[in-house]
C-alpha cells in the first residue's frame, strides 16, 4: 500500500495504491490520518490504483469518515476499480461514505 496526496485550498486528495487488508490496516489509518491538515475541510480518496480492501480496510475507512464528521468535515471516495467497487456495494459502504466516479466529480460533490 502506497499513498501519495495533493491538496488544492481546503481540499485534500489522497491517492492510495496496493492492498488493505489485515496485515496493513493499522498501517493504512496511520498513513491516512498522516495527510490530513487541519485546514483541510474535504478529504477525498482517490481509489483508482487500489487492487483490494478487506473488511479490516472499510472499518478503517468509517473510523476516518467518523472522525472527520465530528470535526465537520467530510471523506469522499471516488474512481474505485471495479473489485474494491464491488466490495463496497455489498457491504453497503456506498450508502455510508460518499462514492463519485472520478476526482473532478468529487470535487464538484
């Protein structure tokens, strides 16, 4: 798992690549939480170069969208393959944390 961000104003996207599963989870909420500024108002991941995320990767995803909500800010992910898509709408993680198609749709959101 690789993270690589840029941020434009008060919006931060963060770009995760690899794998998040078990072995790493601690390691991805760590490397998350890392990126965030406390100007930062909108967190956006861009899942576009993530090949798999564990059920161990999604409780990590809503402690971060969790968190960020009590500080009145928002987490967004957007441009999943179509693997880690397919993990979030049987979890039904689309209907807890915002999914957009790409980053400029996020950023519209």
């Amino acid at each position: 798992m690789k993270f690589s961000h840029e941020r434009s104003g008060d919006t931060l996207v963060v770009n995760a690549s690899g794998r998040v599963d078990g072995s790493n989870a601690s390691d991805f909420l760590d490397s998350l939480q890392g990126t965030f500024d406390p100007g930062d108002q909108r967190i956006i991941l861009n899942l576009s170069s993530l090949e798999y995320i564990s059920s161990a990767g999604l409780r990590v995803l809503l402690m971060a969208a969790q968190n960020l909500d009590k500080q009145e800010k928002s987490l967004s992910v957007c441009s999943m393959t179509e693997a880690v898509g397919d993990v979030f709408r049987i979890s039904g993680f689309d209907q807890i944390i915002d999914v957009f198609p790409s980053v400029e749709d996020a950023k519209q959101g």
